[in-house]
C-alpha cells in the first residue's frame, strides 16, 4: 500500500528551480520508491551495487552516456566523484531545472561532496520516515492510548505500515544487522560491532536527555573521543539528531550539551525492549512521546515555506521546556505529556518560561504561544496558560496562518 509523502510538493518544487535535487534520508524510509513516482520518466540507476559504483567512480563520462540526464542516481555517495564531474554537465545548462535527482542514505559524506562541488547547483532534502499524519490520514477519529501505543511502537518505517503482519522483532533485528555491516563498517573502522550495538542501546537509554559523552564511555568501555566519532556516525546514518539549546546569547547555543534523540520511535523501543502491550506502563513512555512529538515537528518543518528553527529550553536554575519553534514572528513553546487530559501542573513550566519572556523582552519573543503535547482527542485550554493538543494538531502549531486563529 502506497502512502503519499508530505514532502512530494517540496521535492517537486526543488525540481522545477534547481538543475540537482539531493533527497538525503537513513536507509528503507522510502527514498527511492518516491522519487521513482515522482520522476519516473528520469533514467534509473543504483549505486549500491559494488561493480555499478565502481564503473561510475573510474569511468563517469561513460556512465553518463549510459544513464544521460534527466536521470534518478540512487546512493550517490558510493561514488563521490561523480558529483565533479556532475557539475561540469550541469554548468553546460545551468538553467535546465530538474537534470539529476540524487539520493543517500550517509549524510555527511555526501554533503561534503555537494557543497564542494555542487554549490548553488542543488536543492538539498531530507525524507525521514512516515508521520503519524501520513500513517493515519484515513483514519476518521483520533488515536486511542492503545493505538498510539501501536504507532510509537512499529515507527514510521515503510516496510511496516505497507504490512501490518511483518513481525517488529525481525525487522528491526535484520535492520540493525545491515545497518551495522553496510553503514557502520563503511563510515568508521569499529573493531568490535558487539561494542557499538551496545552503544547504540546506551543512547536508546538516554534518548531525550542532555548528551553526556563521558557517562555514555563508561557506560560503553571506550574512550569519550571513541564516542563522539561514534555519534558521528550515527548522525552521518540519519539515525540520531542532535538538538541545541536557546538562549539570548547566540554563542552559548553552541557550547552547551545538546539533547539526544532517536530518529525513529520503532527502531528506539526495539532497542529498548518496548513492545505496545507494555508501553504505557514503561518507565522509558515520556521520553519516547517526547522523541515522536520531536520526529513529527521535524517533519512538519521540511515542508514550510518560511524557515522557523526548533530548540530547547534549559536554563541555570533547572527550568527546561521540551521544545521552543522560534520564527515566524511568535515563539511556541511546547512541552510532552503522556496523558489524555494534562492540568495546571503539566503546564507549570510553560507559565514559568512564559514569565521570564515578560520579565527580559526581545523582540523574537514579544508574542508567545504555549502548548501540551499530549493524547486528547481535542484541544482544550488549560486555564490562561497553554492549550492542550494531540499529535496531529501540530501543523495548526507549526502553521503560523492557522496560529493567528488560535
């Protein structure tokens, strides 16, 4: 069962403006199949096949001729010279939109050969898996806990809402196993992948949290320069994102411990042992919510035409709201609840930020919105402070149109 992306609009719009379109996204979120829809009169060819990228790297004229523009390369990034070569072909008709459309699935290698040779050439994307708004738009009511439980739990892989029977376990075990053989190997020489699976599952356990590089050595029995190659990777893969701190000083956004999430919610309770049966009683709930609210903002910024930026709050004294969308002339500030119908206590912190704003105004927080993320099947207020809203209610938050009505 096809599922139609958000992002199609976007990938299509980059198409008609830029003569490159990068779609960037981790492995099996279904960069391929869309753009094959999308673009399916471009000529198609893998390069994750060892013999077709190795043919690419020493001969790119040739495969050129073999697969001539407009045409779909897919894993572009295991054969990086061809992105030099790409640019000369592309500056012969810089102003024929749409020549190439590339995918990868390693982000920072890949970037690095875009921006060095393909700058002001290419539109850059990033597909990330299904949203719950995408896996749900037939479904006529909101979710139940039950079946929220149920969507946290599987994620948003392709694989799995195209088929409802496919066994979590063995999907994502065989995940982990590709993963760790094809990206893991590639990126960085680990001579022991029993030592990163294990790391992987200390950063399960510390999704949502501040990152701790020596707490996750000890844990792990590697060295704290170990483990920051190591989250490399992770992000390199597209399976982690980092998210930085707000404050009033732009630099101090930078020097401060950032917070850890998993991309995906079912590869995290994979690795934490979470199954939907057992999901509401865990003690891990609030932190993986947290984590799916943090994935489904995401999704809803790609898409947005006026750029707004995602971050949390933290500050000396140990106030810390989930997550503070700065733009579009109102500052949001949202924090994640598990339950169906939050009160004056889960809003606590938002009253508390919401008054430091009052007290030292700037302009980027002049006007203020608050908000519960949380299992309600409607909003409500609570009280004067923030409005309590489920899941798929925060494209109405994103949106500022839809903001000004609220």
């Amino acid at each position: 069962m096809w599922i139609e992306r958000d992002i199609s609009e976007c990938i299509r719009l980059a198409a008609q403006k830029f003569p490159v379109v990068v779609l960037t996204g981790a492995r099996q979120v279904g960069k391929t199949e869309l753009l094959k829809r999308l673009f399916h009169s471009h000529n198609y060819v893998s390069l994750d096949l060892p013999s077709v990228a190795a043919s690419a790297a020493q001969d790119p004229e040739t495969f050129f001729v073999r697969y001539p523009r407009p045409a779909l390369i897919d894993e572009v990034q295991y054969a990086p010279e061809l992105l030099r070569h790409l640019k000369s072909i592309v500056d012969t008709e810089r102003q024929d939109p749409g020549q190439f459309i590339l995918t990868g699935s390693q982000k920072f290698s890949l970037m690095q050969g875009v921006s060095e040779s393909l700058a002001g050439r290419a539109a850059i994307l990033e597909l990330e898996t299904l949203s719950a708004r995408e896996i749900t738009a037939t479904d006529r009511n909101a979710p139940t806990a039950g079946r929220w439980a149920e969507l946290i739990v599987r994620g948003g892989f392709p694989a799995l809402s195209g088929d409802p029977e496919m066994p979590l376990d063995l999907f994502f075990s065989s995940y982990l196993a590709t993963y760790l053989e094809r990206d893991v190997r590639q990126l960085l020489n680990v001579s022991s992948l029993r030592h990163f699976e294990r790391f992987l599952r200390a950063c399960a356990a510390r999704n949502a949290q501040l990152l701790d590089k020596s707490a996750l050595a000890a844990d792990v029995g590697v060295s704290a320069t170990t483990i920051a190659q190591w989250l490399g990777v992770l992000q390199a893969s597209n399976q982690i994102v980092l998210l930085e701190p707000w404050f009033k000083n732009l630099t101090k956004r930078i020097v401060k411990s950032p917070k850890l999430y998993f991309s995906d919610t079912g590869l995290l309770c994979h690795l934490l042992g979470i199954t939907k049966d057992a999901f509401t009683d865990s003690p891990f709930n609030g932190a993986v919510w947290e984590c799916y609210v943090f994935s489904e903002l995401r999704k809803l910024l790609a898409k947005q035409a006026q750029p707004l930026t995602l971050f949390f709050y933290r500050d000396k004294q140990q106030l810390e709201v989930d997550f503070l969308l700065m733009g579009g002339n109102v500052a949001r500030i949202l924090e994640c609840k598990w339950t169906e119908f939050p009160d004056a206590h889960d809003a606590k912190n938002l009253g508390r930020l919401m008054d430091i704003f009052l007290q030292t105004p700037m302009p980027e927080t002049s006007h203020v919105k608050s908000f519960v993320v949380c299992r309600t099947p409607n909003a409500f207020p609570i009280g004067t402070v923030a409005q309590a809203v489920n899941l798929l209610e925060l494209d109405s938050v994103v949106d500022p149109h839809h903001l000004a009505n609220r």
